[in-house]
C-alpha cells in the first residue's frame, strides 16, 4: 500500500505468454472481477485499472477493434457510393460488396489456420486484419469495377450471356494483376516476421479467393438470378395456361 494507505498495488504474474489469448483472457477477467466486486462497497468510487505488457497489449486491442469496426462500416459505405456512380445500378453495388466481404472473412479464416497450424503462434496478429481488409476491399473493388464496365458495355446482351462475356474479356487483365500482387506479397513470406506472412497469406487467399471463385462465379450467379426467376415464371404462367386451354 502507499504511504498515505490511499492505494494499493497487486502484483500478478501470469503463467501464460503476457502478449498470448489467453493472458488477454486472463487481463479481461481480472477487469471484470474487480468491477463486480467493488460494486456496491465503498470503494465502488475508487480509481483502478491493469498495467503492464498484457494490459496494454489488451487495451491496445480492444483499440484497434474498435477502430476497425468504425472504419470498415465507413469503407465499405464509401465504396459502395462510388460503385452506384460507376454501375449506376443498385443490386449490382450491392453484389461486389457481398463477395468483397466474404473474400476478406474467407482469407482472415485462412490466416488464423495458418497462424495456429503451421507458425504455431497464439493468434493473429492485431494489425493484420485492419491492413488486409483495406488491401482486399481497395484492390477487389478495381477488379470489380473492371468487369462490371465491360458488363455495361453488353448491355444488347442478356444479363447472364453479358456477364459471361464480360468475365472472358476482362479474366485475363484481372487473373494477371491478382498474380503480380500476390506474387509480391509472397515475398513477405521469407522474412521471418509473423506480422508479415500472415498479412501475405491473408491479402494472398483474399485474392484468388475473389478472383477465381466470387467474381468469375457468384457475381454472375447472381446477375442472372433475376433473369433466370423471371423465365421460371414465364415458363410456369404458359403451363397453366396450356393446362387451362386442355381443360
């Protein structure tokens, strides 16, 4: 205690990695112990808090979660603005975002397998899933915008005829831009850092993820959808009738 026996200080020592989960684990519920059991007391009024490596550490990424959380809603808002003044077209914005968004999951999915599996380090690291989700969105969007103006431009086409055509045109152009940056983030890789493979392996996944499933596939899927909903119903109106006319 201090000399005026005002303050106290507890010295705890954690048996896990102080930057590990589960010391940020372990600082969480330190937090949340001596909130409930002041609560109530006299000393309900008092001033306390951790320090030390985990506890910063753990602020930090609480930080860093929170910042993320506001920026990502901000970015994804942005580009979906700029994507309605581009395609003009609002389910279309809406389906580039769709599959940005799973992109960038699938490829923080893959990073954490990779993190825990094969460096065997205790997560991810904290700026990884900020810098690659801007890479991802910024990068995917261009893809996007490339396939979608080539989209616009068949616009004598089907929906779905249109964006085939669109995909062969522009894959090319898009698979090589994907390989010249992936190739260029693999070469993280042999550095050593774990902040930097594992911010390669997630811009790397997020990539080929987009590039060779989500744009080539889904978008197209669900471009056509519409087209394809209204010739099911066409196809079902003329049975009934065909049906009505034989009875």
């Amino acid at each position: 205690m201090s000399k005026d026996r005002k303050s106290t200080k507890l010295i705890v020592i954690l048996k896990d990695d102080p930057y590990s989960s589960a010391a940020m684990d372990t600082i969480e519920g330190i937090n949340a112990e001596l909130t409930s059991s002041l609560k109530g007391t006299v000393l309900e009024k008092a001033k306390f808090g951790a320090a030390g490596p985990s506890s910063t550490t753990y602020d930090t990424n609480k930080a860093q979660l929170k910042s993320f959380n506001s920026t990502a809603i901000i970015v994804i808002i942005g580009v979906f603005i700029v994507l309605l003044f581009v395609i003009r077209s609002f389910w279309p914005a809406v389906y580039i975002i769709v599959s940005l968004v799973i992109s960038y999951y699938v490829a923080m999915t893959a990073t954490n397998i990779v993190t825990d599996k094969i460096i065997g380090a205790d997560g991810v690291s904290s700026f990884v899933p900020f810098f690659s989700f801007i890479i991802i969105i910024t990068v995917g969007v261009d893809y996007s915008i490339f396939l979608m103006m080539r989209y616009k431009e068949l616009g004598e086409l089907s929906p779905s005829k249109a964006i085939v055509q669109a995909a062969k045109h522009i894959g090319g152009v898009v698979i090589s831009a994907m390989v010249i940056l992936g190739g260029t983030f693999a070469t993280l890789v042999p550095s050593g850092l774990v902040l930097l493979i594992e911010l390669a392996v997630a811009v790397i996944v997020g990539l080929v993820v987009l590039c060779f499933i989500l744009l080539p596939m889904l978008l197209p899927a669900l471009l056509a959808m519409p087209e394809a909903l209204r010739m099911k119903r066409k196809s079902a109106a003329r049975q009934v009738s065909t049906e009505s006319r034989t009875a």
